[in-house]
C-alpha cells in the first residue's frame, strides 16, 4: 500500500511571496489532514478534510492560508503571502474515519 | 480546545535501562492517545496508541498506561536500544480519534551506549 505523498519537498521563498503544497492521501482514507510543525514543536492541526468538506478549520490563519480538497482525493494547501514565521514543515495526514493517522513525509519550507 | 503538556523534554537513558515518558490532557472529551516516533528529517510513525476504554496496552518493549480520572497517560520502553533514540510525541483527540490530534512539544530520547 502507497503512504502518503506530498511535494515538494523543500521550498525556499522571499517574504510576501506565494506557496502551495500538494498531497495525495493513502487510497480509500476519507479523512485528510494538514499540520504544521515548527522546529523543535510538536505539528499543530491547521485543518481537517471529511472526503471534500471541512471539518475543522479553527487553527488555519485564514488572512494568508487557504486549503482545499478538490473531488475528495487530493488536496492542495496555499500561503499567501508568506511570513517570516511560517517557516516549518508542512505535514500531511490521512486516516479511515476512526482509525491511525499516517503521516507523508512533509514540506520544509523556508522564508527568507 | 484540548491543551497536552509532555514531560520530560529530553531524556537520556543507559541502553537496556527503561525509560518513561509522561502526558497530561485537559479535555475531559478526549478518548484517543496515540504516541509517536520522528526520527531526525523524517515523518511521524504512529508506535502505540490507546483509547479511553482501555488502562494499559502493551506491544513487546513498549506499554502505554492511562489515567482518565487524573488525565494523564505515559510510554514506557523497556530494555532501551540505539535505534530507540528519537523525539517522541504525545497527542490527544476525542471523537475516537476521528478528529485532529493535538500533540505534545515532544521528548527527545538519546540512548547512551
């Protein structure tokens, strides 16, 4: 069974400058699920998919992140513009509905 | 929303001894508790997990223990190896684990030869 899939793997942008992550979820997991993790830091939920709709989107700073989940499959999530602070890896989940939360293998961006 | 604080933050250990790490939650509602293992650049791996209805479980060197009245739950390694050295993360969720975890800061786990 195929993990989790994400890209790219690193990213280095200038402040105010525009990003974009892409993941691909395990096969048949409704549920996708971007975190954050900051260096030293345990990720932090920035928001939850159930199949295309959201679930939960309360840690997502919605000024500059925006997120969507297109057909219920994959999903693409988007700064604009970047900070300085949003340097971390970006972290992409799935799971069953219930079950373990696989992990892909993350985004480590950097903003200059 | 949940808050888990995790303790300690670095924990150095002689090999073969055991270790132990400890979480507490603040949402009662909580009834999910995985733990995870990320190893240096790479991604969180799911090691053992427990739900509200259960005590303790166990999975050959490692146990989870849980205290719903004390909201508190720890890992426990026994007979500690080198490939053991790693940052380890509690989390917490309710809804069974259907929604998003909250995680602890982590503990960093060094394995003394």
């Amino acid at each position: 069974e195929a993990g989790v899939a994400q890209s790219p793997r690193y990213k280095i942008i200038e402040k105010r400058q525009s990003v974009a992550f892409w993941c691909n979820p395990i096969s048949g997991h409704a549920t996708l699920y971007w975190y954050q993790q900051i260096l030293g830091q345990g990720p932090k939920l920035l928001i939850q998919f159930q199949n295309n709709g959201v679930v939960d989107d309360s840690q997502l700073p919605k000024d500059r992140f925006s997120a969507e989940r297109l057909k219920g499959v994959d999903s693409t999530l988007k700064i604009q513009p970047a900070k300085l602070e949003d340097s971390a890896v970006y972290l992409c989940a799935s799971s069953r509905y219930t079950d373990t939360q696989y992990f892909g293998p993350g985004t480590r961006l950097t903003v200059l | 929303g949940e808050n888990v604080e995790q303790h300690p933050s670095t924990l150095s250990v002689q090999e073969g001894d055991s270790a132990v790490i400890k979480c507490t939650y603040s949402d009662s509602a909580s009834n999910y508790f995985p733990w995870y293992k990320q190893e240096l650049g790479k991604r969180p791996q799911l090691i053992i997990d427990i739900r509200s209805n259960v005590g303790e479980k166990k999975d050959q060197r490692i146990a989870v223990t849980l205290n719903k009245t004390a909201k508190h739950f720890s890992l426990h390694i026994t007979e500690t190896q080198p490939e053991d050295s790693a940052v380890y993360f509690c989390a917490a969720s309710n809804r069974g684990g259907a929604d998003g975890l909250t995680f602890g800061k982590g503990t960093h786990l060094i394995i003394q030869p």
